[in-house]
C-alpha cells in the first residue's frame, strides 16, 4: 500500500513499500524455495540410487591392468603426479615375477615383483610390493620367490629417487595394499 506525503515545500509524493515488504515478493521466495528443496532432495536419491547399482561397473573399471615396467615407466618419465594421477585411488593388477616375500613392514606379508633396474644401473633394483593383510595374509605365504604371479592392490605411494642435477629419476618402490591374488 502506497502512503502519500507532503514535503516541507508543499510538494506531494506517494512513498511505497519497499519490494521486501511485498507479499508477491514472499510468494515467490516461498516457491522457489519449496521447488528448490524438492529438487535437491530428488536428486539426492537419484544419486543414492546411482551410486548402489553402478558400484559393481565402477569397481571394475578403476581396476588398472598394467605391467611393472610399465609402472616404471609413468614414474620415470612423467613428474609424480601425473603418475599419480594413473594409479591413486584405483586397484592395480600386474603380472611380474616375485623377488621376496616377508612379512609386512607394519601388518600382512608383503609380496615384491621385481620391475628392473635402472637405465645405467644394474645393481639398482626397481620393484613392487603388494601387502597382503587380514584374510589375505595366508594367501601371500603360498607364494615362491622366482615364481610369476598375477596380483592387484589398491596404490599406497611410490616412492621415486634421483632427478637432480641430471642424474636420471629411478624408482625405489611402488606399494599397494590390499592385495590378493588373481587367478
């Protein structure tokens, strides 16, 4: 509702309300949020629902099938995160021959796969481990030195030396936990 008021000099004017004290104004914000909150709450149970029947897809696809030279290779010739960026978060399956197998720097038994050595180097050893821990522990001490195995794990680090003052970059080890065999 407008109100009319005369100034000082005799001049009228009609002074409104500002928009926020509108009802319209009320309305609207009412509906957008209730068309807002409605949205929001349907796309979160699509979400929900999503994320139950493509977690068995997804599993599958973030396993990454490659070889420990190839591994090597990402590490050697890209920086450390680009590498990273290949392996983190994801399973990793290599097929590679076992160089030991002992137990575990802080639980499990750790499986190396030898992965080299380094370019100019042949007494600089590259490899993999993989760290068999709770039920899958057992399943490590089944294992040989010397014999070639299929493995995955999930990517812990990897741990990268050299590089400085032209000295070629080499990698000291790749881990992986969770690990089991593939059979």
């Amino acid at each position: 509702m407008s109100k009319k008021i005369t100034d000082e000099n005799g001049n009228t004017f009609v002074q409104k309300k500002p928009f926020y004290k509108k009802v319209w104004f009320w309305i609207l914000v009412l509906l957008v949020v209730i068309i807002g909150g409605a949205s929001a709450g349907s796309s979160s149970k699509d979400s929900e629902s999503g994320k139950s029947t493509n977690s068995s897809k997804s599993a599958k696809a973030d396993v990454v099938k490659t070889t420990p030279e190839e591994i090597v290779n990402n590490y050697t010739t890209k920086t450390s995160s680009q590498a990273d960026s290949i392996y983190k978060g994801k399973t990793t399956q290599v097929t590679g021959k076992v160089t030991d197998v002992k137990d575990g720097v802080i639980s499990g038994h750790d499986v190396t796969i030898d992965a080299g050595t380094v370019a100019g180097n042949e007494f600089e050893k590259q490899s993999l481990t993989f760290n068999f821990s709770g039920s899958k522990k057992d399943e490590a001490l089944s294992i040989q030195a010397g014999s070639t195995i299929t493995v995955q794990g999930k990517f812990s680090h990897a741990t990268i030396m050299g590089g400085d003052n032209g000295d070629p970059k080499w990698v000291n080890d790749v881990s992986f936990t969770n690990a089991s065999l593939v059979k």
